[in-house]
C-alpha cells in the first residue's frame, strides 16, 4: 500500500482526515501548534514540527494543503527527498520561473506532480488542446460582492485579461485559472464578475476548438468550516487520493 505525508492541517488537512482514505497516512506537518495533532490523531499518523525531519520520513507521496508559499519553499524538497507530490495551491505555478523549475526537477528525478481537478469540472477533456487547436478558452468567474470585500448594485465585470494580469490584481483568484491553463497547456482568458444576486462562487468554463464546443458552470458551495474553501476543491483531492492505487483508470 502506498503511504502518504500531509503538508498543512487546516482545512481540507482536516476533511482528508474526517474522510479517513482508504491509503496510509503515516506523517503530517504543520507549523501552527496544536494543528498538526488534531490531524495526525484522527489518521493515526506521526507529526512533525520540523520540516527536515518530516521530508525524510519514508513515505511516497506529499499531499500539499497548506498555502501558495509553502509549496514554493518546500515544493523541491519534497521532490528531492524522493516523493512524488499532489499540490493543491497550484497558484503556485502561475509564476513561470518556479513551474518549469519544479517539472524539471521532478523530470531530472523520476518524479510526478499531480495536480487535483480542485473547484472545476472538467480538466480532463479539457487536455484535447494539447492536442487539437482550441480557438476559445475562457474561465468566467462570478463572485458575490462580500467575496470580495466589495459593494455592488448589478452584475459587473471587474477584470478581462490573462491569468498573469488577473494574479497581480485578484490574487485570491487564481487556482482555478492556472489549472485550466496547465490543463490545456495554452493561455485562458479570465473574466471576474461581481455579481449581487448570487450568493456563492460560479465558474463557467467556455471551450471551443476542432473537437467542438462545450460550456460548463459549475457553482461552488463552501466547506462547512470555512467559507473560504470550495469544498468540491477539497472533496477533488480525495478523489484523486481514493484512486492512486486503483487499477482502473476512468478519465483522460
């Protein structure tokens, strides 16, 4: 059976724990006291306030919940140290210089980063443009106002641009736009709107191209313990742990 580390207990370290995965956890890192043991208790692992000593714990893969920073400070250790990771904070690889610094050194090492579907449908097919030329790719994401400590009276449209601009104005809204992009592995057009009448965060992926066209929406309800956190973002990254040993593959 393989066996995991957990980097980050907050949030979804917590629903990953409550969900109890049919795989061994066998070490967890967090830096906030007391986190971290919540955690490691309900999954019966080891926790670690070092992050050294929890890298050469001998577990195959790192489950990284924890930030965009942590990823970036530890992202390559982790490799290094022989483990394939799951990254969560994908923002992290908006930045181009770290993203093809971390594939090659996962490539150089015989490594493999995953990244989960997180607040989205639909990645999977999404990677025909690798294939096929895609003449359409946009993300449009609807927020309500409070979202974004904002006021409004109507639907707005407060950004249209690439996911490189939407990060240096919006950057709390990035995840879901670098993994369309890494999944597709062009540019996707990013459209942020506020929007009074909605009362959670909607995202509709529109794609057209040689295959044909398709349009997804997708509205996103918050984890029970933090508004903050899509749960179907965290509820991806079970799926994607259920299924590492699975010998049947459904999907792209």
């Amino acid at each position: 059976m393989l066996s995991l580390g957990l980097l980050g207990c907050g949030n979804i370290g917590n629903i990953i724990a409550h969900h109890q995965p049919p795989v061994n956890f066998t070490a967890v890192y967090d830096r906030v006291p007391g986190r971290g043991e919540r955690v490691a208790e309900k999954l019966g692992a080891k926790v670690y306030t070092n992050f050294e000593s929890f890298a050469a714990d001998d577990f195959d893969i790192l489950v990284e919940a924890a930030s965009v920073s942590a990823l970036r400070a530890h992202g390559e250790a982790i490799l290094a140290a022989g483990k394939d990771l799951i990254a969560l904070s994908v923002g992290a690889l908006a930045d181009p210089e770290f993203r093809e610094g971390l594939i090659a050194r996962a490539r150089r090492l015989g490594r493999r980063i995953r990244i989960p579907s997180g607040a989205l449908f639909g990645l999977d097919n999404v990677k025909v443009g690798r294939i096929c030329e895609l003449d359409r790719l946009v993300l449009r994401t609807t927020k309500p106002p409070h979202s974004l400590a904002m006021q409004a009276k109507k639907r707005t449209l407060l950004f249209r641009g690439t996911a490189a601009e939407c990060i240096r104005r919006y950057p709390k809204n990035v995840n879901v736009a670098v993994a369309l992009s890494l999944a597709a592995q062009q540019e996707v057009t990013i459209e942020l709107w506020v929007d009074p009448n909605v009362s959670h965060n909607t995202h509709e992926v529109l794609v057209g191209g040689e295959f044909g066209e398709t349009e997804i929406r997708v509205a996103n309800l918050p984890c029970p313990d933090n508004p903050a956190t899509s749960y179907l973002a965290a509820l991806s990254v079970l799926a994607l742990i259920r299924g590492l040993d699975d010998p049947l593959v459904v999907g792209t």
